[in-house]
C-alpha cells in the first residue's frame, strides 16, 4: 500500500494525518515546531492497545524516506525551505500540496525541486479554528478537493508529460479514499476560479465595511451587512497574502467585477432604472438560486487527461479510480 | 392617551399593531385585503374575557377617523392611494410610515397630501417571512427604528418648520414604547446610508453569484462566496424597487465602491502587490471587527433639532422622551 508523509500539522495536515491513518495507509508526520511534534505523537498512541496510529519524525528528511507521497501542509511562506530539504534527502517520491494558491505553487517547485513529480492539490475545507488541536479526520468528507493536471498545450510539448497521469491517479486514489470529492483543474483555471469565489468576496467586504461599518450607516446595518463583510473580520495580513499571491488572477477578475458594477450603475441612471436594474440582477439571481450545485447521475469515465479536465470545467468530481487505472467514477452537477 | 392607526397589516404592520395594542394605545387597523382584515379580527379577540385588544376597520377613512397618528405600512407603489384616501378623508392627525426609502415617500406625500404633518420612518426589521401570520409583537425590540428630521437648511426657510419637532417627539415616544432605538436621520442621510449597508451588498452579491455560481467556480466555492451572495437569492423584483427606487443616492455609492475595488486592483499590480493590498484592507477589517456598535452611557440631550441630528450621525439612538419633551434619553456607540 502507498506510504505517505504529510509535512506540516496545521488544521489541514493534522487531518490529513488523522484521515489517511483511518483509510489504513502507511502514514508519518512532521512539523517545525516540537510542541506539535508532541502532540502528534501523543494523538497517535493507543494506550489500551499499545497500537501507534502514525510516525511522528522530527525531520523533513526522516518524515519523507521510504514514503511514495509527500504532502506539503505549510502555508505558501514555509514551502520553499520544506522542498529544499526534500531536495537535499534525494526524495524522488510524488510531491503534493494543499495551498490554496495552484499557480505560484508550482513555480517553487520547479525553482526547488527541479525533478519533482509534482501533483498540486487545494481541498476546499476550512473552519474557524486552526492548529494540530482542531484537526479531524472527517474534514475532507463529502468536500470537493481540487487537483491539478498540467495545461493541456504543455502535454504536447517535445519534453514530454510534465505531470504523467500515473501519479495524479494515485493522488486521486488517495484522495478520494478519505471520502473527499476530486475535481480535475489546470492551475491556471483553479486560480481563476477562486479569484471569483473567495477573493472578490474579500475585497467587496471590505469596501463595504469600510464605507458602512461605523457613525450612522454602521448602526443602520443588519442582515445584507452582516453577511455580506462577514469575511472582512478575516486577519488582513492572511486575506493580502492569499489575495497578493494570486494577482494575476484576481486583476482580471476584479476587472469583470469592476465592468459588472459600472453596468449596474449606467442602468440606474437609464429612463427606467427599475425595470433596467432588474434584469441586471436575474443572472446573478439564477446562479445563486441553483447554488450549490447538486450531484447528478454516477458515470464512469475514461481516464485521460482530456476527459478530465472537461469534468472539472463542468463542475464534476469523481468519487473512485478504478482499480486498472483505466475510468474513474465520476459525477456532473445535476 | 394617544390613539393610532396602522394602514396594512403585513408583517411590519401587523406586528406594529400588536406592539401598539401591547404598549397600551388605543389602536385601529385597516389592510385592502379582506382576509388580512378577518385575520387581524380574528387574532384581536381575548375569546374567555371578551375583550378586543384592538379594532380592525373596513376603510382607510373608518381607521384613520379619530385618531391622532396614522401610520402607512403598505408598500411603496400602494401608498399614493392610501394618501389619496387620507385626504379624501381630511385626516389632519400626523402621518407616519415604514418603507425603506424616505426621500420617494417624502415625495408622494407632499404630492398626495400637501397639507400632511408627515415623518418619515424607518424599522430596521425584517424577516425571511412576511405576512399578518408572521407578525410578532416584539419585531421592535432593541432593533433600530430610524426617523426623520427636516434637512437642516431647510428649517430656518421663511416657510418655516416644515414638519414641528413636537410631531417628532410624539412619534419617537410612541417608537420608543415599543422597546425600539430611535435614529434621529434626515430623509437624505437615511438613503444614503441604505445605498450603502443594504443597496450595495445586494449589487455586490449578485455581480458575485453571476460570475462564481455554477461550472468549475460554482463547485470550488465554499463559505465565503456563501455569505457574502446570500442576499443574491432575494426576488430581483424586490432588489431592483428597493436599488432603483433609492437610484439618486445609490449612484455616488456605487462610484465610491468602484473607485475603491479600482484602488484595490491598483495595489495588486504595485511591485509589492501583498503589502500595499493589506494597507488597502485594514480600514474594513477594522470597521467590521468593530460591528456591530455596543451601547455606550446613557446621557440626557436637549430636545432640539440640531443635538437629535449629531445623535444620529454619531450613530447613536434615543430610548425614551421625556414627559416635559425637553429633552430625550439618548445613547452614543461605546
């Protein structure tokens, strides 16, 4: 069975831990700080049994020797120094990640571990709480988990499959193994999605605390407010490195926001702003109103990259790899 | 004791009539819908003592006959027939209303009912339900009930005091008896700061939804596209009275929020894109970390136009009138 190491023990990497040793894989863990080391290896041990449910190393190097994967669970900031001891160990294993930011991911790898054959991941699982102490094993469960595959034009380019599909449907295999949902995306799209779903509602918050939070407005505000800039509490200096990490992305996104705005604007200011505005609203009416997408019918589909890359851009995910690697399961929204 | 009357018995009115009713006034209600009527009958009458805790009527004239505030809950697009019938009438008591534009309103009024003692108001209380089966005598409690002074240049025209602060005054303590925080707004501060806290988070939502909420984005997006395109999923119908209906003070709000994400998308292409974002958001992060506002000390203020105004500018409310109306019980944001 597959070996894996999972390095860093935040919320994530702790319940990537948990989540794996439940599955029944091989699994050790590692972390910069001793204390979560401790912890860890006390969450591992059994008493009644004697039974140790993973290895805790106390080094990047012994973490990953042996294992088949190596999971970097270290925010954006950590990861160049974690490769570059993967580097040095001679680790020749896949390489995985969870950063919520796919692009800049893989220009570290390739700048830090040259050879590396790297499968980049985001599960879309969070909580309030972080830290080794809030992980669990059941987070990724029935979560979507998105997993890269390279940019269609570089599969055909003379230096061959940067990323051969082996390895991402061993990832997958994993994955899907903890109950998470796998969505097929190139970085570039994983990066542009979440440009629109995450960081726009960041800024937007933000704009609007900032013009309406406090004096007169502020004591005016209810519901729309309050849900609307929830995420606006979020520490700034998290919300400007996941935001500045991704500003190729987010500009042209923010430019569409910025256009969207500007036509509402002109039809408030048209003859009949009413009837105007109102059918500016109804796309985004429509979209909310069927959100969040509901599973359709299980097919079973080929594993080639192209078929995979269509699932994902049609908002599917698959639930299993088959055991000869040759379909996976896979389900389209309703 | 006063006597009041409330024109429609949805969920704001009808819980205004039973808040009243509750309170101790004398109350009279009156909606165009003959089973809302049977309804309210229904629900007034304290079957084991006999006692009616308030009286329904069959005509705008019948209710409003006698009484000394008439307050207008219908919507916005119902209420020039409601005045018409007011002054058809020849109702000479004060006029109230709840719709959620003063300026329109103000308007209507002054077109329907040249002659008419109104002000304006404003609860700041809703529910996912409507309707005079959802209607709860405690919707006021605690909540914001904004209402309006004339604009201050306009008080010392040689017309003079178009709407007499003891008018005020009477509504505020009848506002105030219900448990509700009175703000203290011109018609113009009232929109302006709807267009922001209520107008913008729905725009923002559904520029938002439309460009996140389904394919690849849609199944990616997780909490932070949930909240902050919540109000997206409101009929547009409603969205678009409500933003069109406030068009004149939405515009510069909306040129504010643009210029804002424009700033934004400025830093992101700074050479330090992550550091010149953050200053960018602090302001919201600090401003909604901040909301919503705790109640500071109570104080007494003089019963004059000009403190009222600064109380509500300061985002404060006032909790009662006092007997001799010289002065109001008033709480500042701690």
């Amino acid at each position: 069975m597959l070996t894996v190491s999972v390095l860093g023990l935040g919320l994530i990497g702790g319940s990537l831990l948990r989540a794996l040793a439940r599955a029944g894989y091989p699994t050790c863990g590692y972390d910069a700080d001793p204390a979560t080391r401790a912890a860890a290896r006390e969450a591992a041990s059994d008493a009644p049994t004697g039974k140790v449910a993973w290895r805790v190393a106390d080094s990047v190097a012994d973490a990953a020797a042996d294992t088949d994967l190596a999971v970097l669970a270290v925010p954006l900031p950590a990861a160049s120094a974690v490769l570059d001891e993967l580097a040095h160990a001679g680790f020749t294993g896949i390489v995985s990640d969870v950063t919520s930011v796919k692009g800049p991911v893989a220009e570290l790898v390739a700048a830090h571990l040259p050879d590396a054959r790297h499968i980049g991941g985001h599960p879309m699982a969070g909580k309030e709480v972080s830290g080794f102490a809030a992980s669990d094993p059941t987070l990724f469960t029935d979560r979507v988990w998105a997993l890269c595959l390279p940019e269609p034009g570089r599969r055909s380019e003379p230096a061959g499959d940067a990323v051969p599909l082996d390895d991402w449907l061993t990832v997958a295999e994993t994955v899907t193994a903890l109950g998470a949902r796998v969505t097929p995306v190139t970085a570039a799209e994983h990066d542009t999605a979440v440009a629109t779903i995450s960081h726009l509602p960041h800024l937007a918050a933000c704009a609007i605390a900032a013009a309406g939070g406090s004096g007169l407005p502020g004591t005016l505000a209810a519901g729309s407010f309050r849900d609307g800039t929830r995420v606006a509490a979020s520490p700034p200096a998290l919300v400007a490195a996941m935001c500045g990490g991704n500003a190729p992305a987010l500009v042209p996104a923010l430019d569409d926001m910025i256009a969207a705005l500007a036509e509402a604007r002109a039809r408030l200011t048209s003859p009949d702003p009413i009837a105007a505005v109102r059918n500016w609203l109804v796309p985004g009416h429509t979209a909310r109103s069927n959100w969040p997408p509901t599973a359709g019918p299980t097919t079973e589909l080929p594993a080639t990259a192209d078929h995979l890359l269509a699932l994902g851009r049609a908002g599917g995910w698959l639930t299993a790899v088959a055991r000869n690697r040759h379909t996976v399961t896979a389900i389209r929204p309703a």
